[in-house]
C-alpha cells in the first residue's frame, strides 16, 4: 500500500491522533529518528510560493537524513511541459517521495494515481492537510483536549478552511467557521462531513457572523483573504471581507486567554492587525514552527516500510 497523505479525510480518527503524537514526540526526541529517511530522496515540487511548507519539508528530510531536491514553478510545469502521469512514473523511478504545491487539486490526485511513490500534498487550491495537521498539534499542545473548545475561523472559506472542516468533523469538537456568504466553505465538504459528524460527535457551524462566531472562542483562526491564484479578486475581496478581520475588538468577544492563530504568510491589517498578531495571544509562530514537527512525522510516515 501506498502512504499517500493528501486529505485529512482519507484517516480515521485514531490515525489522525497517531499522526499527532508522532510529530509531538519527533518534536520532544528528535535524535530518535535522525536515521529515519536514511537513503531516501524527497522532490519537492511547488508551482506557487513557499516559506513554511518548503522549509519544514526540506529540513525535515535533510533532519531525518534523507536528501530534498527542489523545483521551482518553471521547471517541470505539469501538465504543460509533460503530461503529469509522465512526471509521476518517471520520477518514481528516482525518489521515494514528492511533496506537491500545486493550483487544482486533481493535479495532486493525477500524480497520486499514477505515481508508485507517496505524494504528499503541500497545499492546492482546495486542501492544505499538513498546516492543518501542525495546527491541531499546536491547539492540543497549548489548550489540551479539543472536544472541549470552541474553535472559531474568521474569513475566506478557502483551503485551509476546508482542511480544518475535515479535521474537527473526523476528530471531535466545536468549530465554527464565519465567512462572507459568497466566500463560505465548499458545500460537497460540508455535505460530506456531516457523517464524519455523526461518528465524532463533532459540531461545525457555518454562518455569516464574525461576532457571534468570535464570543466565548478559547481559539480564533484566520488565514489571507486572497489566496494564491485569487491576486486579481483582490480589490474585490478587501471590502466584502472588512467585518471578518481579527481585531483587538473582536478578540475582546472571545475568552480571556483565546488562542490566535494564522497559518501565515499574514497580510498584516486585512484579516488581523498588528496588534493581535504581535499580541499575547498570539501563537502564530509556535504554530509556524510546528509545520516542521507535522512534516517530518508526515515523512515518517509515508516511507515507513509496510507491517
Ligand atoms: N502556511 C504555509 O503553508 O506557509 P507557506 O505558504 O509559506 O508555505
Ligand atoms: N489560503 C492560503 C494559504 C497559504 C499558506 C493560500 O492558498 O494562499
């Protein structure tokens, strides 16, 4: 079997929770797995822009004594310098996995389907699995069991978001997601996640409200209203998006000591200011550095021999 990781919602609960603990303890006891990748190639290959993702999966690798090689958005060009089935056969004859940051999400399945390695999905226009991965980390490494918090998310309804819908549907817990309506969540996923629901016990609430959404939150999470690939909405996108920022008067709805979270790159004074994002409240870096301890067990995980 392949260990593809390409959305939250190809794992159980319990294999979510393993995931977690595995990047807890890499984190805790890194030298444990220093030989964890030994002989393993890992391409990386990012068709949009990376600070995070690259780095934690590059060092990660290189941390976990593996080797990364890394293309660029000009160089291999799926689908339009080759087909994407051919980059995915040939390059399963080099490397032992591939990271992809890519537009459409069918890409990501295309190079799954046709690839005899694990790709791993670094973000694509619908999913980002493994910053959701290092966010569930952090809200359970600083604020404990999530079943028992009140998770908001202020803004678009864009990957990340769909990622943490999965997340908290599959795992428990109360989220809820205010958007603009034009901008909510895809509606095939809130469809889908209401069986996940049933099975966790999980609440999502999807609505319009930013106040409501934000009072009595132990966790507040934004991420950029314009994501890559959505540059030209932009204009479009700052007015209809002004009630969702994460201010200090929205973060007075929320509980004393509320969690704030972004997945960064942030557009410091759209969807929060400085002062939050710079404030007490703030764990966004904590979180940032997280991607790396998500990413390695994410590897781990992928090239563990089978058994
Ligand atoms: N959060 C995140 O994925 O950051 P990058 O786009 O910099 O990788
Ligand atoms: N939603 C953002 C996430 C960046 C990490 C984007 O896709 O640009």
């Amino acid at each position: 079997m392949i260990r593809h990781f390409i959305s939250l919602k190809y794992f159980s609960a319990q294999e979510l929770w393993k995931l977690v603990n595995l990047a807890s303890d890499i984190k805790k006891n890194p030298d444990k797995y220093h030989e964890a990748l030994d002989h393993k190639t890992v391409g990386l290959i990012f068709e949009k822009p990376s600070l995070r993702t690259k780095t934690a999966f590059f060092v990660g690798t290189e941390q976990l004594g593996g080797s990364a090689i890394y293309y660029g958005s000009d160089e291999i060009r799926l689908g339009r310098r080759e087909k994407t089935s051919d980059v995915a056969r040939t390059l399963s004859g080099f490397l032992d996995a591939i990271v992809l940051r890519t537009f459409s999400h069918d890409n990501v399945l295309e190079l799954a389907q046709y690839a005899s390695i694990p790709v791993i999905n670094g973000l694509s226009d619908l999913l980002h699995p493994s910053q959701v991965l290092a966010d569930i980390m952090t809200i359970t490494e600083h604020k404990g069991d999530i079943k028992k918090l009140k998770v908001t998310y202020l803004g678009d309804g864009n990957n990340v978001c769909n990622s943490l819908i999965y997340a908290f549907s599959i795992l428990g817990g109360n989220l809820v997601v205010a958007t603009p309506r034009r901008y909510q969540p895809q509606k095939e996923i809130i469809e889908e996640v209401k069986m996940y629901c049933r099975i966790s016990g999980a609440n999502i609430t999807i609505s319009e409200w930013a106040q409501d959404a934000a009072r009595d939150a132990d966790v507040l999470y934004t991420d950029v209203w314009t994501s890559m690939g959505k540059e030209q909405e932009q204009r479009k996108r700052l007015k209809v998006f002004r009630p969702y920022q994460i201010n200090e008067k929205i973060l007075l709805l929320a509980k004393n000591d509320c969690m704030v979270l972004h997945c960064l790159p942030a557009h410091r004074g759209e969807e929060i200011t400085d002062s939050v994002i710079d404030g007490n409240n703030s764990f966004v870096f904590t979180q940032a550095q997280n991607r790396l301890y998500a990413a390695k067990a994410i590897l781990v995980y992928a090239l563990k021999k089978n058994g």
